[in-house]
C-alpha cells in the first residue's frame, strides 16, 4: 500500500495532481479541498494517498489531510453504491467537518445538493454511518469543538446553491473561494450575487 508520496508538485489541476518523486511521475486524483491546500508548482508537497487496484488499474487518491483520507476510505469501505468517484465528489461538495454534521443530525437535503449524488444515496450515506454508532458519537462530540467556521458555512452554501443553478461544482467552488481569499462577499447571498455578476461579465 502506498500510504503518501514525498516529492515535488509537477502541475495540479482540481481534479488531479502529478507529483515527481525521484525522478518517477505519478499520477495523483484529488478532491477540490484538497486542491485548495496544494503549495505552488515546483514546490515540495507531501500528500497522503489511498491507493485502489482494480482489474484494468492501480489508481492513487490524493489528500492533503488526514481526515479527508479518513472520510474517504469511511465512505468507499462502508457505504454501499459507494465507490472512489462520488467519495472524491462528496469531498468537493463539502468540508469534512459540513458533512460530518450533517450526517449527525440526518440532514439528507443538504448531503443529495453534492454534485452526482441522489437523494436515495444521500439517505443511504446517513443510514449507513450513522449505523456505525462510535463513527457517530464521535462526530457529533467533535462537531461541537470542530464546528464549521461562519466562513465555511457560508461557502458550503453559496457553493450548493450555484450547484443548484446549473453551474459545474468546480466553477462554483473556485469562485466562492477566490471571492472569500479576497475578503469580498460575506453571507451565502453577496458571494451568488457576486459570482453571477462575475459569470455574467464573463470574468
């Protein structure tokens, strides 16, 4: 198992990452939150990996946390339906923390708003760990102490209701975050209102 890779960030995209170690490339797919905490091109990067063999291909998964890892392994090993592609989706949809709790409080609304994902397997998601009853006391203590920052919950917001509007969870994602880094728009409503206008000045 090849559990991180040490070396040098050769390009990123925010839906995978090719890192250089030892002179040997590899192949990296990451989450969008991931994608956020990568350091510039060229630079040092350690990032922890998962790796999943199937017949036709060894694939790596990229995290630049553990608890993304985590989440991911919790979500391919435990929930049926549940494969690398919509566990890498849900990581894009939500913050760790946003979908911890709103597994612990069985907020299936909020978890079928991720791109790919229905409301059928959002209740799937809920009942399935939640059936897992240390994963989900342990949550919910830790979502007390862990909380999503006023920040992050108005992203996660802003995010799902562009989702909801038709535009790509990549493009909605990148937006809000380039809007919060310079420090414009503060409630879920100024950063879709901004976006928008941003979309619609084609910048």
């Amino acid at each position: 198992m090849i559990t991180f890779l040490d070396g040098k960030l050769v390009n990123a995209l925010p839906t995978h990452a090719t890192v250089d170690v030892g002179g040997v490339g590899y192949e990296v797919f990451i989450p969008l939150s991931s994608y956020d905490k990568l350091p510039p091109v060229g630079q040092p990067i350690r990032i922890l990996t998962h790796l999943a063999v199937r017949e036709d291909a060894h694939v790596l998964y990229g995290f630049m946390t553990p608890a993304e890892r985590d989440l991911f392994r919790l979500l391919v090993n435990n929930v049926s339906g549940i494969g690398p592609k919509l566990a890498l989706a849900v990581l894009s949809g939500m913050s760790v923390t946003s979908f911890k709790a709103a597994v612990v409080n069985s907020d299936v609304a909020a978890i079928s708003k991720i791109s790919g994902l229905g409301k059928k397997t959002s209740e799937r998601i809920v009942l399935e760990l939640k059936d897992k009853v240390g994963v989900a006391a342990a949550w919910e203590a830790a979502s007390a102490v862990h909380a999503p920052t006023p920040e992050q919950q108005q992203a996660n917001e802003a995010v799902l209701a562009l989702i909801a509007l038709g535009y790509k969870q990549i493009d909605a994602h990148k937006a809000v975050h380039d809007l919060q880094q310079k420090g414009e728009g503060k409630s879920a409503e100024e950063l879709v209102k901004l976006v928008l206008k941003k979309m619609a000045a084609g910048r």
